[in-house]
C-alpha cells in the first residue's frame, strides 16, 4: 500500500482524533495528534510558571522539552522527561490557555517544524487546525470536519461524565464557541478549511458513518 498522509482539521470536538486513530490503524500509518503538542507546551508554561504571553520562554520551552507518543492498548500515551502526561494535558486549566498560547508564531513555527519531522516519511494521520493548510499542504487526502457547537459540546460532555470528570454542559459549550473564535481569528496559521480540502458536517453522524465516508473519499483518490 502507498505511503499516503491523511491531513484531518476542524473545530473542537468535531472527532478527528478518534477518526484520526481508526484510520490509522486500518492503514497501519502513524497518527500525530497535534493538539497534543500545543497542549503540552502549555501544560509546561502553568508548571514552570511561564506567561502565556511570553512568546520567547514558550518557545524554549518547546526545545527544552521534547515531547514523544507512545502508542499502547489503551491508546496514544503523551511523554515528556519520562512522565505520563496523557491525562494532565486534556485538564480545564490547560485547555482555557491552549488557544492564547498556540497563536504565537514562534511557538507554531518549532512545533510545525517537529510535525513535518514525524511525517516526512509518509504514512501518517495527522489532526489538527492547520494540517491542510500549512504543515501538509501536499496531502493526497484533507477532510475538514465541522458538526454545531451544541453537538460537539454534548459529546465533550458525555465523554467527560464516562471518564468520571465533573461536567457541566453550558460552561463545555461556551469554552468550545470561545476557543473556536480564538483559533479561527488569530493571525498565524487560523483554523481554516484548505481549498482542496473535503467537508464534512458530522452533525448527527456516528463515528463509523464518518469513518466509511472518509474510506470512500480516500478509495475514490486511488491512494
Ligand atoms: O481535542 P480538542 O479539539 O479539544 O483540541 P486539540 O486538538 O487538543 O487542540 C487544542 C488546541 O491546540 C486548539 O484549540 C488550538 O488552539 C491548538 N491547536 C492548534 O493551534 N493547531 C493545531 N494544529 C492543533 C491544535
Ligand atoms: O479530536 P476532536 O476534539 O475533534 O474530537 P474527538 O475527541 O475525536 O471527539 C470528541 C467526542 O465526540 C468523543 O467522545 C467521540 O467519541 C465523540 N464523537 C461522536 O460522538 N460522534 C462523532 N461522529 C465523532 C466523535
């Protein structure tokens, strides 16, 4: 089979990961999840006391402390120096930051850079906002997957009350409707469907609707 890359973007919640991870494993390609970068570096910035405005210390940060994926049974594991950070990166503190500290140029350019590393041998999935766009802008398959913000704030909802975190589902969908704006206004790299990318609204899809639809896409490309 070729060594294609799939490039997923969209808002908050609108289920590229968990698509992104079926397809990897039907396709036996990596998957990048990232979110997961810019997550960490944020997580980084609230332990060693950084501002989320300090542009220059985010950045080193980044060089300071490489992250790694580990794949496993239970998923995708998230690393930096040794620890398991799988859990700390998905917490609110760092998820109401992520979006202030993702906009900086600086920040984006260093975590493209190590994205464009992982994919360079092809094979890859890779989710994000800027993935069609900007850190694969050549690949064979770009989906752009969208659903309302009312849909994807029950599932956020619904995932956190089975994972036994508190949850409140008016607070989930104003942060989501907020960090939507933030990631599709900011001037580096915004949250943006690439011209040749294919949308899809999964608004009331299941996730197997989704995946087949993307299979279909990725068949009719004769990748
Ligand atoms: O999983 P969820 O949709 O909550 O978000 P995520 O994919 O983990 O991404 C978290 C944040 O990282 C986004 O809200 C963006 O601010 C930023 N991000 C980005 O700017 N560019 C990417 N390629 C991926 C994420
Ligand atoms: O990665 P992203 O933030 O775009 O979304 P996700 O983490 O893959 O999906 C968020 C939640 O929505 C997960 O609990 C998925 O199981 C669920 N989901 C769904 O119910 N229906 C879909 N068509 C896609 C995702």
């Amino acid at each position: 089979m070729n060594k294609f890359s799939i490039a997923i973007d969209g808002p908050a919640s609108s289920g590229k990961s968990t698509v992104a991870k079926i397809l990897a494993n039907a396709f036996n390609f990596v998957y990048v999840d990232t979110g997961a970068m810019y997550r960490t570096v944020t997580y980084l910035a609230i332990q060693h006391k950084i501002e989320f405005s300090d542009e220059d210390q985010l950045t080193e940060l980044i060089r300071r402390y490489p992250i790694s994926f580990k794949q496993t049974k239970e998923g995708q594991l998230v690393f930096v120096e040794g620890e398991d950070i799988t859990q700390a990166i998905r917490q609110a503190d760092v998820t109401a930051a992520v979006s202030e500290v993702s906009a900086h140029r600086k920040v984006r350019e260093e975590l493209v850079e190590a994205q464009r590393r992982i994919a360079s041998s092809g094979g890859v999935v890779m989710d994000g906002r800027d993935i069609g766009t900007v850190v694969l802008p050549k690949a064979e398959v770009k989906i752009f997957l969208v659903a309302s913000v009312q849909e994807r704030a029950e599932r956020r909802h619904k995932e956190n009350l089975e994972r036994g975190i508190e949850s409140d589902l008016e607070s989930i969908q104003t942060a989501i409707a907020q960090r939507d704006y933030l990631d599709s206004h900011r001037e580096v790299s915004p949250l943006l469907q690439a011209d040749d990318a294919i949308r899809i609204d999964t608004t009331g899809m299941t996730i197997e609707a989704v995946v087949s639809e993307i299979k279909d896409i990725i068949h009719q490309k004769g990748c």
